[in-house]
C-alpha cells in the first residue's frame, strides 16, 4: 500500500512529525519533491531533530529511505545533513538514491543569491538555497543526473564545458559577477561522484518490487498546496510539485497505487516568505503567537526566520486539501491556542465587496479581505489527552467546524510535538 503525506497550506504544517510517526509502520519512505530549501521538525526518543533533505523515516530500523528522482540532490547538504544526525546517535538508516535525481550544484545557490539582489524590492523571499536555478536547468536540460556521475569522464567534463559557456554569459552579462571554471565544476562532480556512490540505485525498480511484494510505501512532501507552481499562490511558490499526484512522478511508481493521501492542516495557519495570507495577524497578536507556536515557537527550521502567523483559513484550506485528493486530515498544534478567550476562523473573502468562499487566483487573492467566525477558546492545557471525548467541548468544537469547513475528515489531532502526541479520531 502507498500513502502520501502531504501539507495543505504554506508548508509548516507538521508533517515530519506525522511522517516520523507512521514510518514506525512502513517499509519504505521516499523524499519524491523539493530540496534543502525547507525543513521537517521531529521530535522523539532520540532527540530533536531539523531534517532538510533526509526523509523522516530515518529513525526506525525497519525502514528504507529513499530520495526519489524528484529532489533537488544537494549532494554536499545530504552528507552533510546524514553525519549530523549519526553524531546525534541514531542507528545508521539505509538510504537509497535515485540515480535519476537531479543534483543542486553550488552555482545554483550563487544564481538564486545574485537573482534575489538584482530584483531587490521585487523578490520573492527565497531562501537562496538554489532550488529556482536548479529546476530552470533541469527542464532547459543543462542540469546533471546523478547517474552522469558514472559516465567517461571525457564525455561529463564535454557536458560541463557547454553548461559552464552558457552560464557565464549570464555570470558576465546580467549579473557581472566571477564566472565560473570548467576544471573547478567537473573537480566538483567529482567529489560528488565520490560521495554518493554508496548510495546510488535504480530506485523507481526498487519501488515497483516493493508494492508487487505487498509492503508499505510512504511518501513524504515538502510544503503544502499554496505553494505548487501551477495550483499555488503564483508567483509567491516553489519551483517542484508539492501535491500528492506528483508523488508518482516524483518517486516513479504508478499514480493508482497511492491509496490514502494524509492532508497535513495547523490548528491555525504560519508562513515563510513573501505572498498573499489572507488571514494573517500582526503586532503583539501576532508575537504573542508565535511565541507559543510549534515546539520552540513560530521560526523557520531552515531560514530561522519568523514565521508569519494568522488565524485559520478556511478557504484556502478546503482549496488546499481538494488539490491535494486529500483521504485524511491530520491537524496540528492544536495545544498551541489553550492561551485563547476567543478564536478566529476565516471562513470568506471579500473582494471587491463580494464575499466569496473559492480560493482565488492570485491577483484577486491580493486584494482579499478576511471574513470571520468567531469562537470561544477552551482557556486550558491539552497536552497529554489521548481520547477525543476527554477534550474541552470548546475544542471538540472548534476541530468539528474546521472539519465542516474543509470538507474532509479529520482522523487524526496532534496535541503536542512529541512522536506519540497524537489523538486518533474514528
């Protein structure tokens, strides 16, 4: 069987934490998406955990990872990123590689960091990780398959002598900037080569022996539905799928072989970067919580930056769990507003003075102004209750109208950041 976990909103919805959880159950989890631009926040018996570009299965003996043909292969990051968390003490995990994976090379990072000073004013609030750059390459064809890794070296060090001629037109031209050396890119592929060699394998034939013999495949997205390329907040978005239909592509299995698509949903909503929220709160409000937000508040777990927070909308998330073909809705941080007299549901947008309850595109979603519904806050810790029936009737209430709003049965309720904070809903 083949699950998806996948975010509804923003991203920063807690879905290392539900994948954490359920790969205690799977056999394999796979990255099929996105890059080290974005982190996963796990917390459990080992530690606390940021992970980028590792899968969130990592922690568990029974579990094989894979970083499916998908990702944005930061190969210096991925070794990086592994050793730290072996020096933490866990179990070395098995890992796979896709030998179709695209590999970000540090160029792509000098291209995303040059873009985002020549637009100034106009940028887009990248995290200057290189993952723009990386994608134009990858589909202009002037990127690298991990697989190229292993080819004659004549022919790589040809390849990357007619990419290294395309970009220092632009390194000279646009950005006047240092061009870039053919020895010094091949002498990198390189080391790359040399790095993820242990790790490399057809992973797409790995994944299709897999589901044949019957085991549990979980696969992992970055981000949520607000931030897709093509269903997102345009051009406010990432530049790789974060929907669970992607997950086929990305991971390279059959679309009908993902049966259950768990929606990830915050008990209120948080953003990174620039782009429309609609719901967004600011001021002592707005400090106050994310002060209290997530496990060490409301911050980046790549960038560090401060989130930025708002009441739960409930229109861009029943857009956002439709897009993703949601089965399930796993809704967290809920425990975060115990502190609340009252709460806020956007339930409408108004624009240009009519009310709407679809999610817009994105040059009416600029103009879009929220329209509340307002409940009483249940003034007390959850942290700890395991049984639905056991929650304040004002909280019962309020997950029952989230879950009338978005039109999607919530199963599961995370009270706490913890692996096991987690209430199963029939």
């Amino acid at each position: 069987m083949v699950r998806a976990i996948v975010g509804a909103n923003w991203g920063d919805e807690g879905k290392g934490k539900i994948t954490d959880m359920l790969a205690q159950t799977s056999d394999v989890v796979v990255r099929f998406q996105g890059g080290h631009n974005a982190g996963h926040t796990i917390i459990n018996d080992y530690g606390r955990f940021s992970l980028h570009l590792l899968p969130s299965g990592i922690f568990n003996d029974n579990t094989t990872c894979i970083l499916g043909n998908g990702v944005a292969l930061d190969i210096g990051k991925f070794i990086e990123e592994l050793e730290s968390v072996l020096a933490q003490g866990i179990p070395t995990p098995k890992i796979l590689v896709s030998d179709r994976a695209q590999i970000l090379m540090p160029y792509h990072v000098l291209f995303d960091t040059y873009e985002e000073e020549r637009l100034a004013g106009r940028s887009f609030g990248s995290t200057k990780s290189g993952i723009a750059p990386f994608f134009s390459d990858k589909f202009a064809k002037v990127g690298f398959q991990v697989n190229e890794l292993f080819m004659p070296e004549e022919e790589l060090r040809a390849r990357v002598a007619n990419v290294v001629e395309k970009k220092n037109i632009e390194l000279k031209y646009l950005y006047n900037k240092p061009e870039l050396s053919v020895d010094e890119v091949f002498g990198q592929l390189m080391k790359y080569k040399e790095m993820i060699a242990p790790y490399v394998a057809d992973t797409a034939k790995f994944l299709n022996d897999a589901i044949k013999a019957g085991k549990t495949i979980l696969l992992e997205g970055q981000l949520g539905t607000l931030k897709d390329p093509d269903h997102g907040i345009y051009p406010m978005v990432t530049s790789s799928s974060t929907l669970a239909a992607y997950g086929a592509v990305g991971a390279g299995i059959p679309p009908y072989e993902i049966k259950d698509i768990i929606t990830v949903v915050k008990a209120y909503s948080s953003a990174v970067g620039a782009g429309a929220f609609v719901s967004e709160i600011f001021g002592d409000e707005a400090e106050e919580l994310r002060k209290r937000g997530g496990d060490k508040g409301e911050y980046g777990a790549t960038t560090g930056r401060p989130r930025r927070v708002g009441w739960f909308d409930a229109v861009a998330t029943r857009y956002g769990v439709q897009r993703q073909g949601a089965t399930q809705v796993a809704l967290t941080v809920l425990d975060v507003l115990g502190y609340l007299d009252e709460l806020h549901l956007c339930v409408g947008y108004e624009i240009d003075g009519e009310i709407v309850k679809d999610f817009p595109v994105t040059w009416k979603l600029e103009k879009a102004k929220p329209v509340y519904k307002t409940m009483p806050g249940w003034k007390c810790d959850i942290r700890g209750i395991k049984e639905y029936d056991k929650l304040p009737k004002e909280c019962r209430d309020y997950i029952e109208e989230i879950e009338r709003q978005i039109e999607c049965p919530i199963k599961m309720v995370s009270n706490g950041p913890g692996r096991n904070e987690i209430i199963f809903r029939k």
